[in-house]
C-alpha cells in the first residue's frame, strides 16, 4: 500500500497527491458484515491500464470527485516519489469503492517483475483477481504464467480489456489472444457497438441491452439491441451460453439448450455469477476509462459475481508454539486473526500497517499480539510484542480515513505499531495466533552500499531497518568476508527504489561495486622461513621457525603439523606457530583473500632461553607463511554455486547458451510441468552478480532461479584479472 507522506494533521494539495479529487462521500465507509465485502486484486502487465482503470471506478463511485493523470502524478494508489518519477506502480494500493451496498476492496498491484512481492502481497489479500489487457499489446509471458498459477488455486477471476478508446485498439483481436493465453474458458460477456470507428456502448450477450455511453455520461443510457446488433451478435451470444451451460449445476440445461428450448436469462445470469465465484469461469469485458466504457457493467460483476470472503478459504493458523488451531472461519465473532500485507513508514505517524482481517473484529483502543516468524534468512528475526491499537483508518490510497472497527474479511490500516513488519500476523493479546505466511520470491541481485561518511552510518542503519521492515523481498546482508553491506534485491527496479527510499529519510549513501568473496591456496608446495628478531633494549623477542606448505584437495580444510624433532621449537610455542599461521590465512598472502585448504608443516627453528615468546612465535608463523607464499605460486579461488533455473521450454536453448558464456556447466534438465523445464549448472558467482535482471529479459519476464553455494574452484587465467 502506497501511503508515503500520509499525513493526518492534513498537507496542501499539490502534485503526486489526490487530495483536491477527493469527495467525502465514502469517508468511513464500513462494512458490517462478511457476505457485503469483495476482495480484488488488479492485475497484469506494467502499463496494462491498471491504475486508470482504478481511478474511473474510483470516480464513477464518488470516492474521487475526477480522475488523475498519471503524467501528472495525481493518481489515487500511486502517490510514492518513485511511482510519480518512474510513472508506473512499484507498491501495493488500496482504494475501497461502496457500489450498490457492497463494498469493493481493490488492490492495486504493481505490474512489473521487480515488484513482485508487492504482487504476491495484493493476492493474498484479495478473494478474486481482475486481470487487465490492454487492447493495444500483446499478452506478456509473465501475464500468462500468473493465470496458471491462479489456476493452480482456483483463484476466481474475470479478465478486462482496457484502453478501448484508442485508435489502434482491436477488441476481437485481444479477446483471441487471451483464449490463446488463458484457455477457452474465458469468453466476453459484452461486445463493442461502434459508430464509426469509435466505440460508444456495449451489448450485454445475454441481456441483448445495449449501454450506451455516447453522451460522455458515467451512467450510460440502455435502450434495446436492434435487429442488425443482435445477428451480429448470434455466435458469440451461443458460444457464452454454452460456456455457462457447460459449467451449471443443472445438469438439464444443456439437453433444454440443445433442444431449442430458451433458457431464462436470469437463470444463465446467475449460472454465470455462480460459475465465476467458483474460479471456473472468466467473462471477458470491455473498458475505457478514459470515457468511463464499460465500468458500471464492470462494478456489476466486482459486487454480483466475484466471492465474498465468507465463501472463500483462509490460511492455516498456529499457536505461538506452531501447533495447528482448528479451521478459522470469515466470522466478525471469532478469535482475531489478520495479516499485516504491506508496510510503510510515515513522518507523522510512523509505521502503518494494512491489515487484512480474516478472523474476529479489530477494534480501536485494543491490545493485540504481533508476531512475525519464517523470515530471518531475510534478516527479520523471530518477533513477539504485546501493543495497542489506538486508530484505524480505511486506507484510499495516500488517504486515512477513520474507522471505529473492522470486521473479518475487510482491510483497515493501523498506525504507530512499533514492531509490526510485512507478514506479521495481528491477534488478540489473550489469544495469540499465527497466520502462515505466503511464499515470498528470493531477492538474488546484490547491491553494495556504504555510508558517504561515518557520520551518516547510523542514519544508514536506522533507515534500513524501517526499509527492510516494510519489504520482505529485501534481504539485508553485511557479508563477514568483504565486509561490505549488501542489499538484496529483485532487480534493478527494486534496487532504485529501496536507494530512492533511503535517500529520502536523508541518508547520503554510496554504491559501491559488489566484491565477490575468493580465497586463495597454494598451487604448489612451497617452504618459508620466519625470523622474527627484535632486540631494542630489555626484553627482546626471538622466534625462528621454518615451515612447509602443501595444497590439499578442495574443501579439506587446513592441517599443521609438528615435524620438529630435539625440541628446537619448545613445545609450548607449537601452537604459537599455528596461531600465527592460521591468523595470516585470514588476512591473506597475495590479494587480500583467505587462504585456504593447505597442510602446513614445521620442520625447523629456534628459540631464546629469555627472549622467546608465543607473541614473537605467532610473528614467525605468520612471516614463515607470508614467505612461502612469495617464494610459491598462489591460485584465486572463486565460489561456485549451483543454480536451477525453472524456464518455458521455448526459452530452454537460449538460457543454456547464455550460461555457456558465462562459464557455466549445465548438468541436467528435468521437466517441470506445464510446458516447463528445469536447467540445473554450476556458475561461478561473479557471473550471477546480475543474472535476476539478465534472465528476465532473456525468458521475457517468465524465467525464475534459485541458488546455493556449491565450493570453490580455481580461477581461470582468463578471468583472474578481472577476479583480482
């Protein structure tokens, strides 16, 4: 949810905000009860039609009393700095409409992959999915892929195609491509009545009304489909009732249908309605928000077809200490139990929470128990606090808007949590519980950060923690080896952001390039002599000792051993010498890197009766090794990890080839179903440093990868320098 800058006391209008649009006719809006609340998640492709198509229901439901630009910055749900600048939604928004009674909870999502995690936030909040299409472009592979996941689930979902009042806009086309994309189950439920070339109403397939919207008015006028409008609209007005037939639970309809007999356009109505809350079927409509195309026949299906939370399933809960609690249900009554989907952190009220109620009612001025768990390979530890909610608000994008209470299956906003992260999950302080927590994509492009100056550090660590807290697909990292802060990323979308975030809260910052950890070892055995004599007045410091140094296999580790014989090292400063030696493997002996996997022999040396010392002995270890070293040769090791990307198998060759060039050794392909495949190598990773953005734009957006750390291997000669 985009809600930077929200200000309660109040701001001046001005751009990036929508406050001089904003009417209060739906401030406060409640819901009191499950069955009159939806759910719905916009998605599908950045720069699809989403955020207007949002501020046309927004408008034509008196939420806003005119719709934003997004040139000018002025629309409701993309109100942060960066959306404004990059003029496109990076951030979950949420914007509720009241149509008819029922009260809309629109999402708005991001729709470009970086954001991805703002994308999987929006549908585990939602009920439903809307995907919008624009009329203009073609279906990205991304789009497609995020169908079949929601097939996976069953998610209901229902498919708009946006941007109508375009020259160039081709509505048969479009619905083609998304029976291609998305199966034959998605069919239009209305058809574009043009004058000219210009669209200015709908036909209602099963109405055989026409809405007119010629007059440029929110509410179009419906008058009767003449005789040449409804011939023209036999086939497809057959294909939609067999499509709704097929999917009825009156097994009779079809048979009735068949034999000529008219089926009640209320029954096929409601089949339809029915068909859609179950995820089984998908009406396609026509919009433009533009001229407003299209939006009530929109709201009509947002409130009638799509499922109120009551008769959808919730997530599994726990107890605190991970034992099952029986099945919640979408009861005002029940146990509290929500989620916190998006988190932000405001000026004036700090951090503010959307919160998606599943279970219970959450009230003003009641002490919950927040608790976070699973996230701290993300650098978010296991969190517990008791606190208490002092406000709620019901979000319009930027906008709060008070609200005494809110329900389960609603969403509200609460302010001043001062634990609460994305993911989190609110319940009672008597009754504490645990929402299992949604997958999350692994962030795995590195940004390396340092603060401008020592003074700007702590600034820098304080805003990364407030950054991070809202952000579960960021991955804060300082890495024990190079010792540089880290930031991982989905992106360089996201990475922008993040800095563009940080900056903001005044931090001044470097970026620095991302040093990859080698290590080093002895590619031949060698032998080093270490003298450290000092003697400068008093106590002196005498040490001898001379060692051999021999490389194991990789991944043995590190051996010393005693090889002096007549006690020429005296026996307590043996491990002196070992200490020194293993102190410089840590410093390095050539570029900086740990040495490892050799075996380090001391064959010789002396001691002084008075002199010696295990400090003068670990000087002698480490000069002994630092000698063997130069008179040796030294081989860079890097870290090789095993990477599976999962891939559609048109995309198989290429990302193949792709790794080949970057030193990669493919060592399997399995099938990962549904016309993908899984590419299994091992890649160096210096060579993976921007691979998240490389393999998108290599699969078109579709193509994902995991990784893990696998050893390390020799530098090739060819690639040393660059390493070094």
């Amino acid at each position: 949810m985009s809600m930077k800058g929200t200000n309660a006391r109040g701001r001046a209008p001005g751009r990036g905000t929508s406050d001089l649009r904003r009417t209060d006719a739906s401030s406060g809006a409640q819901a009191d009860a499950p069955e009159k609340i939806r759910n719905v998640a916009l998605v599908g492709h950045s720069g699809a039609g989403k955020t207007m198509l949002l501020e046309a229901l927004l408008a034509a439901t008196g939420v806003i009393s005119r719709m934003g630009t997004i040139v000018d910055g002025s629309t409701v749900s993309d109100a942060e700095p960066s959306e404004i600048h990059q003029q496109r939604s990076v951030v979950l928004s949420l914007a509720p409409l009241v149509f008819e009674g029922i009260k809309v909870n629109l999402l708005d999502t991001p729709g470009y992959g970086d954001f991805t995690g703002e994308l999987r936030a929006g549908l585990r909040a939602a009920d439903a999915a809307l995907f919008v299409v624009s009329a203009l472009d073609e279906i990205d592979a991304a789009t497609t892929a995020l169908w079949a996941e929601c097939d996976q689930v069953g998610v209901p979902r229902a498919v708009v195609i946006s941007r109508l009042d375009h020259p160039r806009a081709n509505f048969e086309a479009t619905v083609a491509a998304c029976q291609r994309a998305f199966g034959d189950s998605v069919i239009p439920a209305y058809l574009p009545v043009r004058t000219g070339a210009a669209i200015t109403g709908l036909l209602g397939l099963l109405s055989g009304k026409v809405s007119d919207y010629s007059a440029g008015n929110p509410v179009p006028a419906v008058r009767d489909a003449d005789a040449e409008e409804l011939s023209a609209s036999e086939g497809e007005r057959g294909t939609l009732i067999e499509g709704i037939i097929s999917e009825s639970e009156d097994e009779t309809l079809m048979d009735r249908y068949l034999g000529g007999e008219p089926i009640d356009v209320d029954t096929l109505a409601n089949d339809l309605e029915t068909a859609v809350a179950r995820g089984s079927f998908f009406p396609v409509l026509a919009t433009a928000a533009e001229t407003g195309l299209g939006i009530t026949e929109l709201l009509e299906v947002l409130t009638r077809a799509f499922p109120s939370p009551a008769e959808c399933g919730l997530p599994a809960v726990t107890d605190l200490a991970g034992a099952p609690v029986g099945p919640l249900t979408c009861d005002p009554d029940g146990p509290l139990a929500g989620e916190v989907v998006r988190t932000t952190i405001d000026p004036f009220l700090g951090r503010i929470c959307l919160v998606r109620i599943f279970s219970g009612t959450l009230r003003e001025d009641s002490a919950v128990h927040v608790g976070g768990r699973g996230l701290s390979e993300r650098g978010h530890e296991d969190h517990d606090s008791d606190e208490r909610v002092t406000h709620l608000y019901s979000p319009v994008g930027a906008s709060l808007r008070p609200v005494p209470y809110c329900i389960a299956g609603d969403m509200c906003a609460i302010a001043k949590l001062a634990n609460a992260e994305t993911g989190d999950t609110v319940s009672a302080k008597d009754n504490p519980l645990l929402v299992k927590s949604w997958d999350m994509p692994e962030p795995l492009m590195p940004v390396a950060v340092e603060a401008a100056s020592r003074s700007d550090e702590d600034a820098l660590a304080k805003s990364l923690g407030k950054v991070a807290a809202g952000d579960p697909t960021l991955r804060v990292e300082r890495n024990s080896e190079t010792h540089q802060l880290i930031l991982w990323c989905m992106g360089e979308a996201h990475g922008d952001v993040v800095l563009d975030r940080l900056r903001d809260q005044g931090v001044k910052l470097d970026i620095v390039p991302v040093v990859t950890p080698l290590r080093e070892t002895f590619a031949a055995p060698a032998a080093g002599h270490g003298r450290h004599v000092k003697q400068s007045g008093g106590h002196g410091q005498y040490a001898i000792c001379d060692i051999e140094v021999e490389p194991l296999e990789r991944g043995a580790g590190f051996e010393f051993i005693d090889k002096t014989v007549g006690g020429v090292v005296p026996g307590n400063y043996i491990p002196s010498v070992e200490k020194g030696v293993r102190a410089q493997m840590q410093k390095g002996v050539s570029a900086g890197f740990p040495v490892v996997d050799i075996r380090v022999t001391l064959v010789g040396g002396k001691a002084h009766s008075v002199d010696s010392s295990d400090a003068a002995f670990q000087a002698a270890g480490a000069l002994a090794l630092r000698e063997a070293a130069a008179a040796g040769r030294i081989q860079l090791l890097e870290p090789v990890s095993s990477v599976t990307i999962t891939t559609p198998d048109e995309y198989v060759g290429p990302v193949m080839s792709d790794l080949s060039s970057r030193r990669g050794r493919v060592t399997g392909t399995t099938s990962a179903g549904g016309e993908r495949t899984e590419v299994i190598a091992e890649v160096p990773d210096g060579e993976l440093l921007r691979y998240a953005v490389q393999l998108r734009a290599l699969t078109a957006g579709t193509g994902r990868f995991r990784r893990s750390y696998l050893r390390h291997e020799p530098v090739p000669a060819s690639a040393g320098a660059a390493n070094a």
